[in-house]
C-alpha cells in the first residue's frame, strides 16, 4: 500500500479535547443535503469504461452495506428518514456520481462480523462501514481507498481512575467488537488484558455501561460518536496507539470498482467536496477546528 498521509496530529489533539466533556452537536440537515445534492457526476464514458459501474447503472441503484446508528457516520434520523454522517455522505456523493441522483442507494445493515459476507454473496455492490483495510479482509473482498484513517483508543465511564492508558488493561476486562481490528491489536499491545468480543458497538458500551467490562477499545473516530452522542458519560483513557487504521470501501475481490470509485475519491478531494463533507459531519460537531488532509490514494 502507498505511503498514507497521516491524521496522528490531528487525532492526539481530538484525543486531548475530548479528555474534557465534548460538546454534542446535532448534523447541519440542510447543509449536508446541499453537499450530496451537487456532487460530481461521472461522464457516460467513465461508467462505460467501468464494468461494475456500468452494472450499478443499469440497475439503477447502488446497494450499500452500512449502519444506521453510527451518529457521525451513518445515522438514521426518524424525522425524515434519511441517513446523515460521513460514510452516508460518500455513498450518497457516489450513488449521486453514478446515477446522477444522491438518493438513489439501497442501504444493507451491516455489522463487523457480516461486511464480508453481504459482499462475497452478492447482497450489496460496496460497504461503506468505517471499514478498516487489512492484509485478512484483502484474501477475501477488495478495498477502494482509504478515505480515512484513525487509530485505536480506550473508552471508560466518565471520572474512571483505574485505567489511564494502554498498560493500565493489564488484567482488565475489555470489551471490543468481534471481526474488527480490535481483538487482535489488545492481544498485540495488552497481552494480559481479558477480552470480550460483542457483536455490535451498542452491546459493548452496553457492557461498559453496566460494569460487566471495565474498558472498551476501539477506532477513536467510531468513540467520538458515543461521547458526542452521550455527553459526560464517557471519557478517552490515556492516548491514542496502535498502527494507522485506514478506513476503505469494500468491493467485490478483484472488481474494477477499485479503480472506478478511486477515481470518484480523487475529484471530490480535488474540488473541496471531501473537505466539507468531514466539517459538517464530524469537524462542526465535536469542535475540531482543523480538517485532516485525506489520505493519499
């Protein structure tokens, strides 16, 4: 994989804002529409050239595979029944780059244990999941990307003492998500934690929550959703560790939507759209002042 632009500046100084009770802040509605309403839209050329693409066309959908409750990246709102955040964004600006229409996708709810399976089965044509690209997942499906990167970080309940950074989940028990990154980097930087894998990111805050795990670890991003989300119930336990965490959108193994939805990636950071999709979803919202630059294709 090319050499990454680094967000590590950036997510050490959301890290030491978010030490302190974050500010919960509710999607711009109106402006996040008007990003996805005028994106990019391909010319017939570059569908043609694209079989995947072409394929999405003639259906005349894009199927996706991502959440609903993810708060900054993937959010259902009742109220009018359409899904706000990051990801929802991206998949909407590519259904848009596609089909000329950003509403016209077909959202599959996927957790960490099914985003392969939706793909391998012809369920869905991409997930867009804040989808963490590994050599394990790259046997079995292929990645455009990444669009994003994070790392890992260590969530406890608010005014928790005990623990203070990775080497404080010696002999703790530590709630992660089965099938992300998460079991294999705690057995990697806290051999001697006890974990716990849960299904879905609501069951192991649930587990926080009720003192069945002391912490719980994963991606920063996906914890700033559930201290924005939750103000003054939560607080991020010491720094952020691990390796870089780029986050990809996976495609059926060896398709040419690669190369197509790279494409997509590179003209909506070229022309702003990128930037100000991350402002209204996640800058605005939890007070980070300074965009990150994208990673670099």
């Amino acid at each position: 994989m090319k050499k990454l632009m680094t967000l590590t500046a950036a997510v050490l100084a959301a890290a030491a804002l978010f030490a302190a009770e974050p500010k919960s802040g509710a999607i711009d509605k109106k402006a996040f529409d008007a990003i996805v309403s005028s994106g990019v839209t391909a010319s017939d050329a570059e569908i043609a050239a694209s079989e995947w693409a072409s394929a999405v066309r003639k259906a005349g959908v894009l199927r996706v595979g991502g959440t609903r409750t993810s708060y900054l990246f993937s959010q259902l709102d009742e109220t009018d029944n359409k899904v706000r955040g990051f990801d929802a964004g991206l998949y909407q600006l590519l259904a848009r780059y596609i089909l000329g229409d950003a509403s016209k996708y077909e959202l599959t709810q996927v957790n960490s244990s099914t985003r392969e399976s939706v793909l391998r089965t012809d369920q869905v044509d991409c997930v867009f999941a804040t989808y963490s690209i590994t050599p394990a997942r790259q046997e079995v499906i292929s990645f455009a990307g990444p669009y994003y990167v994070s790392k890992q970080a260590i969530l406890v309940k608010n005014k928790y003492k005990k623990i203070k950074g990775v080497a404080d989940l010696a002999g703790k028990t530590v709630a992660t998500q089965a099938g992300s990154t998460g079991p294999a980097l705690l057995k990697e930087y806290a051999p001697k934690a006890k974990i716990q894998e849960f299904a879905t990111d609501q069951e192991a805050r649930t587990a926080l929550e009720q003192g069945r795990v002391n912490a719980y670890v994963t991606d920063y991003t996906l914890l700033l959703n559930a201290m924005v989300k939750n103000p003054g119930a939560y607080q991020i336990a010491g720094d952020v560790f691990g390796p870089e965490d780029s986050y990809g959108i996976g495609v059926p193994l060896g398709s040419d939507a690669v190369a197509f939805i790279n494409g997509f990636l590179k003209k909506i950071e070229a022309d702003g759209t990128w930037e100000k999709l991350w402002k209204v979803s996640l800058g605005d919202r939890t007070g980070i002042k300074t965009a990150p630059k994208a990673p670099q294709l």
